[in-house]
C-alpha cells in the first residue's frame, strides 16, 4: 500500500501532465514482484513505484513513453529464466494513467476505503479502472485494502523507534500519551501497541482496547508484568483474545529501542499479511501466498 501512496504523491507532483501506468498482471513462476506491482511514468522517463528489482524498469520506461506518444496501450512478456536471476515469467500492461481513476484511488486511500482496481487486457476498452460487482474474464483485478494503521500508547523511547520503524514502511501513525485511544482511531487495519510503561495506564489502556477485538494489541513489558496487568483486567470480567501479543514482539535478540521496535513491527506484519516468520531457507512452500482465486491474474498472451 506504500507503493500506491507513493504513486499518488507522483501523480499529484505532476499537476495533471500525461503520465503512463504500468501494471504487473502476471507472473508465472518466480518473479521478485507479485501481480499488482505497478509505476507511474513520465515522458522524460522519471517515475515512482516499480515492477522488479530494477532489471526490466528501463524497457518499461521505454515502452512508456511510445504509448504517452500514441495512446496504445502496450501489453509486455518477459521471460525471467533467460536474462534475470528469476525462473519465470511475468507481463507488464503499459497504458496511459486515467485521471479519474487516480483521484477515486486517493479519495479511497484518504478515506480508509477498500477499493478495487480492475485492468481490462482485450477488446475495445483496455486499461485500468475501478471494478464493480461483476469483473471480466479476461482482465487482472487487485483489492487495495487501508494502509495499516499504528496506534501507539505511551511516549517512550520505545514508542519513539516504533514511530521510526513504521513510518519507514508508510504506515499511518497515530500516538497517545495515555489511554483512552478513540473509538474513530480503530478499524480492522489497525494495530495498537502500549508502551506507557506505567502499570495504571496500561492497566486502563488493555481494559478499554480489549473489546474491540483487535487483530493485534501489544504489550511492551516482561512477561511477569504481563500477568500482573492481565490478573487486573480479567477481575474486571473482561475475556483475553488471540489478539492481544504480550510480550510483543518476536523473539530476535532484541535489547536496545530499535531492535525492540524492529521486533514488534515485524510480528505486527506478520499478522496483517499472514506471515509465518520463519526462515526462508527453512520454508519448503512458495515464498509469495498464491492470490486468491478472486484476484488471480488473467492468462492473456503478449500483444
């Protein structure tokens, strides 16, 4: 969701002038990036977001600026397996950059809205735009969801490297010194973390967070500490879910600040994307989640 965000900022710096979009819509194999990947381009071949780790960016870039020159769109084919470090194959559809569909997106990121992007690969009107109920066969459609949002508890040296950590993946922060957090702070994309590193406040802060069933609440603290505040809260007849992480963090080593907010953001990822944790070298699946069957990429051919 940076990604997107970074791409409207493009859009906006340019004050209206033609740019061109360019969306991965498949990938076969391994690739470096999953379906959805996108950037913005410029005639002068400046852009933001990207398609790989940079090994096809310039033919991209290229293709671009021909379709900013004659407005056809442009469906490309790389095979990994013969020139880059993958093994696969993945296709780039190269279009010019609607307006309307640019500033529905920001209206959606602005207002914490789902919003769902479909690129139509054949027939009379490719491109890009925001799908309805009904998507067609032949196209790539990609679910946007709210950027996740931070919310952290308490004015600490750890809520400070908290602040650092999250703004670096572009996630929405918001911080208060002490509970109660508001109730319009909360959504389903929202992770809380309290660190007032007070026994009272984080006493009141998990008896008014509690019931909001969040996906992630975290606790800074020992475990001892921990048990000490839970044996508070459930007095008050409140019920622990599997949402709450305390301690939190994963197990990394941790000491200093940083490390300890390196630690928390990481299990704060894992959660809202499903992740394991585990070591790559270890894991005998896929490395990327197959797309559900909903958001699977079409099977177009090159034009």
């Amino acid at each position: 969701m940076k990604e997107i965000r970074d791409l409207i900022r493009f859009w906006d710096a340019r004050n209206g002038q033609p740019l061109a979009l360019a969306t991965l819509v498949s990938a076969q194999g391994s690739s470096y990036r999953r379906p959805g990947a996108r950037m913005l381009i410029n005639a002068s071949g400046d852009y933001a977001g990207g398609v790989s780790a940079g090994c096809i960016e310039d033919e991209v870039i290229a293709c671009s600026r021909k379709v900013l020159r004659n407005g056809e769109p442009q469906l490309l084919t790389f095979d990994t397996r013969l020139r880059f470090g993958c093994n696969g194959t993945i296709q780039i559809f190269v279009e010019v950059a609607r307006a309307d569909v640019m500033n529905e997106v920001r209206e959606c990121i602005a207002n914490r809205q789902n919003c769902r992007l479909e690129t139509l690969l054949r027939g009379n009107t490719l491109g890009t735009r925001l799908a309805g109920f009904h998507t067609r066969s032949d196209s790539f459609v990609q679910n946007l969801e709210p950027v996740l949002r931070l919310v952290l508890v308490g004015d600490s040296s750890d809520t400070i490297a908290l602040r650092t950590q999250a703004a670096l993946l572009g996630w929405n922060i918001l911080q208060y010194e002490a509970p109660p957090v508001p109730a319009d702070a909360i959504d389903n994309r929202t992770a809380v973390v309290v660190a007032t590193h007070h026994f009272g406040r984080d006493c009141a802060a998990l008896r008014d967070l509690l019931p909001t069933q969040l996906r992630y609440l975290g606790l800074v603290g020992s475990r001892r500490r921990r048990d000490d505040i839970l044996f508070d809260v459930l007095n008050q007849g409140l019920t622990v879910s599997d949402g709450l992480f305390a301690p939190a963090g994963l197990h990394l080593g941790a000491e200093t600040p940083e490390e300890i907010a390196l630690s928390i953001v990481t299990e704060i990822q894992c959660v809202f994307a499903s992740g394991t944790a585990q070591q790559l070298r270890h894991r005998s699946a896929p490395i990327h989640q197959a797309l559900p069957a909903a958001l699977a990429p079409c099977t177009a051919s090159a034009a």
